[in-house]
C-alpha cells in the first residue's frame, strides 16, 4: 500500500517539475525573443538613418549648407556605429541581423533637419527607454550597453540638429566642419577641447574626424 502511494507521489512530483521546467523555458525564449525582436527593429532603425543622413547630407551641400552637411554625414557614421553594435548583439544571441534599408525620402534641408530631429526624439523618447526596460527584464547586459550607447548618442544629435535648425539662415552659404565621433559609442560632437566620452570613457585621440 505504502509503497504504491509512494510511487504515485513520486510520479506526481515528476509531472509537476516537468511542467514546472517547460514554464521556466518557455518564459525566458519569450523573454529573449523580446530583446532579440526589440535588437533587430533597432538594427533596422540605425541602418536606414545611416542611409538617410548621407541622403540628407547630399541635399543640405546642394543647398550651400556645408556646415549641416557635415553634421549629417557625422551622424550618419554615429548611426553605422550603432548598427555595428546591435548586430554584433544580435549575432551573439544566435541571430542574424536583417534590415530593410528604404530609399531615403529627401526634402529640402530644412525639412530633412525636423524630420531628423523627430526621429531622434522619438528614439531618445520612447523607443530605446522602451527597450531597454524590455533587456533589464530580460538582463540582456549586451543589449542593455549597446542600447544605453545608441540612446546616449542620439540625444546629442537631436541638440545638434535643433541648433542647426534654429541657426540654418546664418549657415546658408557655410563651409563643411569637422565633428567627431565616438568609435565605441558614437558621441557625436563639434567641441575640439573634449578630453574624452562622456558616455564610453573613449579618449578623445581615438575619436573619428568627420568633415
Ligand atoms: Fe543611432
Ligand atoms: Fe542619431
Ligand atoms: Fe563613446
């Protein structure tokens, strides 16, 4: 007697860790599916912003506004970066990264600057707090750094192209100017007396000169 309720618990106990164990895993492939999903739209994000800018940059010299032009090409490496970054994640998660890179829509420059600058709000903003709540969840620390750099960088392009923006009469008529930009992170800036990151830490001698 005893010993048939005892292998009915014990079958019991099997079934219940058994269910117990598909839960656990099933939890953590959504959870990381989540973060690889979240990896890849931000992939996808930096690629086209990538070829937008340098569209972008294109149009702002045909205008004579080589200052802007500048910046938007410093910001489209900045934007490289950041795909290089998110791809190299989404690769050490067992994936390949995929974009979909669209023709740029290109307007005049001073419309392609409040395009940009609605963009990087929107990624400063929303999107990348969005997915970085989603990689602490899931404790994705590569995510979370890659996600943190990205995020960094774009609230400094949004402050630059709003400064250009506010100034693009004055710029009418400028030469190209020399920014530089983070190799690591992509910290994108015009101040030549920067010591080092203030994101990444990277010494400022191993910053990219983009003109
Ligand atoms: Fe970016
Ligand atoms: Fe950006
Ligand atoms: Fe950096």
């Amino acid at each position: 007697m005893l010993h048939t309720i005892n292998n009915r618990f014990l079958a019991f106990a099997k079934f219940a860790l058994t269910l117990f164990a598909a839960l656990v895993l099933s939890t953590a492939a959504q959870a990381s599916t989540a973060t690889l999903q979240n990896m890849q739209t931000a992939f996808n994000g930096e690629s086209n912003a990538h070829a937008r800018y340098l569209a972008f940059a294109l149009q702002a010299d045909t205008e004579g506004y080589g200052q802007v032009a500048s910046l938007f090409r410093a910001a489209a490496r900045a934007e490289e970066i950041h795909a290089a970054n998110h791809a190299a994640v989404i690769q050490k998660m067992g994936a390949v990264p995929q974009a979909k890179v669209l023709a740029p829509e290109v307007k005049t420059t001073r419309e392609n600057l409040q395009a940009a600058i609605k963009g990087e709000t929107y990624e400063r903003d929303t999107m990348y707090p969005d997915f970085l709540k989603q990689a602490r969840i899931d404790r994705n620390r590569d995510a979370i750094k890659s996600l943190n750099y990205a995020k960094a960088a774009e609230a400094e392009h949004a402050k630059l192209y709003t400064e250009a923006l506010a100034s693009l009469d004055r710029l009418k008529g400028s030469k190209s100017m020399t920014f530089y930009v983070c190799p690591k992170c992509g910290y994108t800036t015009n101040n030549a007396n920067l010591a080092k990151c203030p994101t990444c830490f990277t010494p400022k001698e191993k910053f990219e000169r983009v003109a």
